[in-house]
C-alpha cells in the first residue's frame, strides 16, 4: 500500500543524487512542485527522463541538478525554445549535459516495455532518420515471423517516477482523467513512483475516461494542491499560459533564472 | 479587397489542402491554426487528432499547446499517448500529417533538431523530433508549412529528424515507409508538390503578387518549376474573418 508522505519526505526518501528520473505529464498533470522539491533539495548528476522536457526540465538543467537527459522534444510548447536547455547543451552551463535523443513514439513504447516486463519494444519507427547515428539504444530488428525489418529500443526502467494526479483516498489508490499521457506506463515501468495529488479522498468516485493507479503499486502520495502549476488539472486548474510565456524571458539571461530560482524555488514557502 | 499578410495566405492555402472528411494529425502553431480554419470553413467534419491522445477534437479557440484541456473536453475519445502512436498513426490510419521544419530539403527531408556545427557541439539546438519521424513515416500523405527562405530551404538538411523521399524515387519503399511522404509543401510564397517522378518539390503554384524569381531567391538549390504554374487565390472574406477570429482566441485565452 502506497504511503502518505509529505512531499518534502516523498522526495528526500525517492529522489537520490545520481538517479534516473521520470517525471512525465503531456502539457496536463506537469508535476512542477515535485520538481522544485527536487531543486530545493538540491540533487546532482540526475539523468532526467521525459518525452517532452519543457519548462520544468529547463528549471532543473538549469539548476544543475541533470547530468543526462533522455527525451524526444524539448521545447517550451506554443512559445519557443528553452534557453536553459540550449544554454547547457551549447555552452555546458551550468554543468554539460549529456542527450540521448528519441522520437515520442520510441519513447512511448520504451516506457511501455518497462511497464510490461520486457527488455525492449518494437516498432515501425526511426528509419532512414539521422536519430540511430547518435545513440546505441535504437537497433534494427527482423520479425521472426515475416522477416520485415523493424526498429527496437529498450525498455525505460526509471529509479523513480514523478507524476501528479487528481486525487488519491486514503490507501493511495491514484485517480487521474483527462489527458493522461504516458504516466500510468511511466510509473509501472519505475522501481519506485512518488505521486502527488490535488486532493486526498475517503472514496473515489468514478469519472469518465479515469486511469486508476492501484495503492499497492504505488510507493507514496503526497498532497500538494496546485502542484502542477504552471501545467493544470483538469477539474481543479487552469493552464498559465502566461506564465509559459513570461518563461521565455525569465529564462534567457542566467542572472534572470538563477535570481527566480532563488526567490521562487529555494526561499518559496512550503507547506508541510 | 481586403489587404492580408504573407502568414495568413500560408495559412489559408495550408487549411485548403485539408478535404472534409479526412483524419489529420496536428501539430501545434501554424498547423492547428490551418487545421481549425479548415474545420471552421469548408471541412467541418475534418477529424483533428493530436498526439496528447485527443482524438477528433473540436476547440472553438486556438490551443497554446498540444494538450490544452479544451482539446480533452471536445475529443470524442481521449486515449493514452503509446496508444495514439501504435494503434492509430502507425497501422496507417491517419490521412494527413501537418508538419513544420526549421530545414527542408528537395525531397522534402525536414530537421527539427540542431543547425550548424556538428551534432554534439551544434550553432542552434532545436527542441528535436517529437512525434515527427513517425507521422512523417506513416501518415497517408503529409503536408509540410513553412516559410521559404535560404535559411530554410537548404540544399543540404543537417540532420534528418523526418524522412520525406530520402534521397529520390524508391527511397521510401527501400526504407519500408508505408505512407506517401510529403506530397505538398505549403509555404508564404506558394505551393510546392512532389513531382511524381523525380520526387523532387516543383513549384506548383505562386501566392497572389509573388513571382518565381523571389520563389528562387527564397531557395537554396536550383528550384524546379512546374510547366504550368498557377497562381492561388487570395484569401476569402470569409476565410480571412475566420482566421482573424481564430487567432483573437489566442490572445485572450487564459
């Protein structure tokens, strides 16, 4: 059964320097103050995992908590690029960091590999792309059955996953609806999972189109309301697509960056 | 007439290319605008899926981004993301690809991924890939928008994220690429298609007041030129208070 925990506990008992970590979430569920815990406790040498290294990825590279980044889009949706993500691949600031680059559809079927037990997955992707050149982790394979060449990547098995959710009740039984992404994958194919919640319920009520994450397959919950934000939870939260859009100009200049990171991140009040 | 910009004739050519009825994968910016001003004017059953898992989405405002909840709240079905590339882009069951570059080349190979320099020491880092090579694989045909300039249209691509016909005629099937490539590139001064043959991008028709040199001075390689080139019709009345309307919705979204 999934514990209750604190999210500062969540994080300092999941999170450890050198891990690899998954913090998934398409554009919705986006859990950004597990990533700023994440900041604050100041991890190193992390190889973050994520298909869409966005805003909060930029935080962390920029905060120098990554070493490696494994993903397959990295931008600021709707709005450019990532200034502290191009900053630490074309300059190495504030540490280098290291890319191991994929399409979405190999990065989805990577973590639903992991999430089913196998080493790799197949499917029809990559070829004739510049992408194989650059990694070992994307092979050809012949169908045993028909011979036709296909593409395999191996299974994603992160140290921890991070996602945030709608609710939980009392035994850590996760409930999220609404875009859900790749998380339910991202947290099978994981050793250990944190998730927080906007809310802790006695009972959790059906919704339409909802992804339960049993508690007995869940490490710990963590209720942090708003947690996703600058990202949303549908029923809960709007997105803060001025906030996607202030990022632009928070994060082009170091001293910019570093001075939000300091003011938003390190000296933000928590709650316990 | 009503005066118009170079970006909204792009757009309206680009939503013009979509027939009602189709499957579209969208991408987010130019694309979803084009895909929602077609939905809006002469598609209105064009099936808009985009790769956060809604399926047949019908946003009455123009999304910031690929998973804006009123994407999810329109979607006739909402669907995980491993599930919206294995069961549904990749047996072939979508129509049309919509497709950016910030590099293409003749045959219609895009990079989104890094320009100059080499690839771990690269001048621009470009967010890469995302669902791209795949819908560039498997889509039953895509269409590419982008604006033509040498900076874009280069002879060379530096590094292929999506594969349009490779290097020429067979390419794809030798890949085992089961969808038809870029067969229309849509860009702020006209329309390029593949030739059958070659597979190479020819000029096809000219936006209104655009002539072929400005089309050859935008082009980093000897650009071919169809026999016959047309020139497009500027847009409508309609097409353009549609699309002004649409791109209102943008800025006043929350």
């Amino acid at each position: 059964m999934a514990k209750l925990v604190s999210l500062a506990d969540g994080v300092a008992e999941l999170v450890r320097d050198g891990d690899t970590v998954a913090l998934e979430g398409f554009t919705h569920l986006i859990p950004f103050a597990a990533g700023h815990e994440i900041i604050r406790q100041r991890r190193r040498d992390l190889t973050l995992v994520r298909m869409t290294p966005d805003v909060i990825y930029d935080q962390l590279i920029g905060a120098g908590c990554a070493r490696r980044l494994v993903f397959s889009w990295g931008g600021n949706p709707g709005v450019g690029s990532l200034h502290r993500f191009r900053d630490a691949v074309q300059n190495s600031w504030p540490v280098p960091l290291e890319l191991e680059e994929h399409s979405h559809a190999g990065m989805a079927n990577r973590y639903v590999a992991g999430a089913s037990g196998l080493p790799f997955a197949v499917l029809r992707g990559y070829t004739g792309t510049d992408l194989p050149r650059h990694t070992t982790n994307i092979r050809p394979i012949e169908c045993p059955f028909t011979g036709e060449t296909l593409t395999a990547v191996p299974a994603l098995r992160p140290d921890v996953t991070v996602v945030h959710a709608q609710r939980a009740d009392r035994a850590g039984n996760v409930q999220m609806w609404g875009i859900t992404g790749v998380q339910k994958e991202a947290v099978l194919a994981a050793q250990r999972s944190l998730i927080t919640v906007e809310e802790i319920v006695d009972e959790l009520e059906p919704v339409p189109g909802q992804v339960v994450l049993p508690g007995w397959a869940v490490t710990a919950v963590a209720r942090v309301p708003g947690g996703s934000h600058p990202s949303y939870t549908q029923g809960y939260s709007v997105r803060d697509n001025e906030f996607y859009r202030a990022w632009d100009a928070i994060s082009r200049d170091r001293d910019t960056f570093t001075d939000w990171i300091a003011r938003h991140v390190h000296e933000a009040e928590v709650p316990a | 007439m009503t005066e118009y910009t170079a970006d909204e004739m792009m757009t309206v050519a680009a939503a013009r290319q979509l027939r009602d009825g189709t499957a579209c994968f969208v991408g987010i910016g130019l694309p979803s605008t084009a895909a929602n001003l077609a939905r809006a004017t002469h598609a209105p059953g064009l099936v808009l899926i985009y790769e956060s898992g809604c399926l047949g989405a019908k946003p009455d405002r123009l999304p910031l981004s690929i998973g804006d909840g009123v994407l999810a709240d329109t979607a006739d079905a909402v669907v995980s993301v491993p599930e919206v590339f294995n069961y549904w882009l990749q047996p072939g069951r979508i129509d049309v690809g919509f497709l950016g570059a910030a590099q293409l080349d003749r045959y219609g190979n895009i990079n989104t991924t890094v320009v100059g320099g080499d690839y771990t020491d690269p001048k621009v880092r470009l967010p890469g890939a995302g669902g791209a090579p795949e819908i560039a694989a498997s889509c039953g045909e895509v269409v590419v928008v982008v604006r033509q300039s040498l900076r874009t249209f280069t002879e060379r691509v530096d590094f292929v994220t999506s594969v349009g016909y490779g290097s020429g005629p067979g390419d794809r099937a030798r890949l085992g690429l089961r969808g038809g490539g870029p067969r229309t590139v849509i860009t702020d001064l006209g329309v390029l298609e593949a030739d059958p043959a070659t597979c190479e991008l020819t000029l096809t028709r000219l936006h209104p007041g655009v002539t072929v040199d400005q089309a050859r001075a935008a082009t980093g390689w000897p650009l071919a030129v169809a026999d016959e080139l047309a020139t497009g019709e500027p847009p409508t009345a309609d097409e353009l208070a549609v699309l002004r309307a649409l791109e209102a919705t943008k800025r006043t979204a929350r």
